[in-house]
C-alpha cells in the first residue's frame, strides 16, 4: 500500500546514513539538497525533505547529521 514516490527507506539510521552520503557527495550550492528525514504516514516509510527543521526538532536533525 504504497502511493508515495519518494525514495523509502525502512529506517531512521538508513535514511540519516543516505542523507548523509547526499550532502558529502554534494560539491556546489543546490536548492534541494535534504536537509532533514521525517517519517511517512502513508507508506511507513522514511523519506529525505529538503525542508529545513523548524523548531524543536532542528537541534535534533543537527547533532544526527555530525555524528
Ligand atoms: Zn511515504
């Protein structure tokens, strides 16, 4: 039961790690770099946003992204 055309990742270790591997492998400014994951409602997935962190949660995606 999936609608969600996003690349999927099965956990929130997967998708920090994929994340990451973006960023490194990213050598110029691009608008659309991902910036945080967040968890799919609809296909209880993970998926990459290129949204920044608002709030609460910002600190969070930072301390994941160094480590
Ligand atoms: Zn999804």
């Amino acid at each position: 039961m999936t609608d969600c055309t996003k690349i999927k990742y099965p956990n929130r270790p997967a998708a920090i790690q994929a994340m990451k591997a973006i960023v490194a492998a990213t050598t110029t400014e691009r608008p659309k770099i991902p910036r945080s994951i967040y968890p799919c409602s609809r296909c209880m997935a993970w998926h990459l946003t290129s949204q920044e962190p608002k709030g609460k949660g910002a600190r969070r995606w930072n301390a994941a992204l160094r480590s």
